[in-house]
C-alpha cells in the first residue's frame, strides 16, 4: 500500500513501553494482577488496530 507524501508510517520501539505487574485501584482496594496490555491505535476512518504487548522480564514489550 502506498503512503501519502509527508506522511510516517507508525514504528513501535523495540523498548519496555510499560512495567510492573499490577494496577492500584482508584478506590481503597488491594491491588490487581494485570494479565493483558494492549496499546489501541484509532484511525481516522473510524478502524482501530490492537496492538498486544508481551510481558518479559518484568516489562511489557512489543511484539
């Protein structure tokens, strides 16, 4: 597919782009293990694409 001129095509980071492996409620609960990390990207057409992370060595990854 061929890309408009000026326009860059979305890279992710071979990084961490999260850690940790749970999430502190907002109100007084104990904490949840969190079992899936995604990053959603929204498309101007109205499409998303799910991005999976993978959690490895106690950080969230890209695929």
């Amino acid at each position: 597919m061929a890309q408009p001129p000026g326009d860059d095509v979305l890279v992710v980071p071979p990084i961490p782009l999260a850690s940790g492996n749970v999430l502190e409620p907002e109100d007084d609960g104990p904490p949840v293990r969190i079992t899936k990390v995604e990053v959603v990207v929204s498309t101007e057409d109205g499409g998303e694409l799910r991005i999976p992370l993978t959690h490895r060595h106690g950080a969230w990854w890209a695929p």
